[in-house]
C-alpha cells in the first residue's frame, strides 16, 4: 500500500461582529457524496502546488479568492480501497473581507455558519478538527499553532 496525496481541503471564512463564520456549500445531487455539506474540496492537477490548487478550486467552486491565504497546520486522510492507498489532504484556511459568494454547478446551495453549526453539518471528524483549528487560532489567536500566511 502507498501513501499519496491529490486531494486539498480549504476552509473559508470570514467574520461577522467579531465572530468567524465559515462557509458551506452542499454538494449537488449529480456529484460525488450528493447532498453532503462540506468545505472546497478539489484534485490536484499534474505539477500544481497543492496550495496553488486551493486557490483555483476557490474561484471555481465559490468564485472569492482570499484576502489571507494559509496552511492549515492538520494534514487529513483517508483510504481508497480502489488504488490500496492512504490520501494525505493538505488544508487550507482563507480569509474573505468581503464574501460575495458564487457558487459553482459543484453544489446546489452554501450557507455562513459559526463553528457550532459547521460541526454539526460537516460530514467526516478531519473536516470538524480542521475547523476547530481554525476557530481557535483567528478567535483566539493561540500562539501555540503555526498557521503559515501564504502570500
């Protein structure tokens, strides 16, 4: 079995007096995992940077591109019994000042959520600490993550 990595995760969010409110967009019916709630998601494309395809997988999914951009210090996973091997998925936060969102035929509706609801809505337990992680280092600022700004 290998280990490989050619999904990404990003995480955007903005805030609204003072509180971090994160995006959701429900997948639509004619897509994989129809109807789940989730974060961008995307495949990495050849020799793009993992980074590089967050950013493209926001403008195509969402149509925002970030005001901040950075690496989320959480690397999820999950196994694909069709190739035997373990996905390692990079995740990303993006802060948007001024969210105008428009989403892609990828899903069928978003919502700004605060972390108590995107918890409940999000599907896998990788998904929910990548936002717990999110949530307390922007409202909390621990100095203890490493959240690296990619400019």
């Amino acid at each position: 079995m290998n280990v490989d990595s050619w999904v990404i995760e990003a995480h955007i969010f903005t805030k609204v007096n003072d509180e971090l409110k994160f995006l959701i967009m429900k997948r639509s019916e004619t897509e994989v995992y129809p109807g789940v709630w989730q974060m961008v998601s995307g495949t990495i494309d050849g020799d793009e940077k993992a980074y590089e395809t967050a950013l493209r997988e926001i403008k195509e999914e969402a149509d925002l591109e970030p005001d901040e951009f950075y690496i989320v210090p959480f690397v999820n996973s999950f196994y694909s019994a069709r190739w035997n091997k373990v996905c390692m998925i990079p995740v990303f936060a993006g802060y948007v000042e001024n969210p105008n969102v428009k989403i892609s035929n990828e899903h069928s509706e978003f919502k700004w959520v605060d972390m108590d609801e995107a918890l409940k809505m999000l599907a896998w337990e990788g998904q929910r600490t990548s936002v717990k992680l999110i949530n307390e280092y922007f409202s909390e600022k621990n100095n203890i993550l490493q959240f690296s700004r990619i400019k």
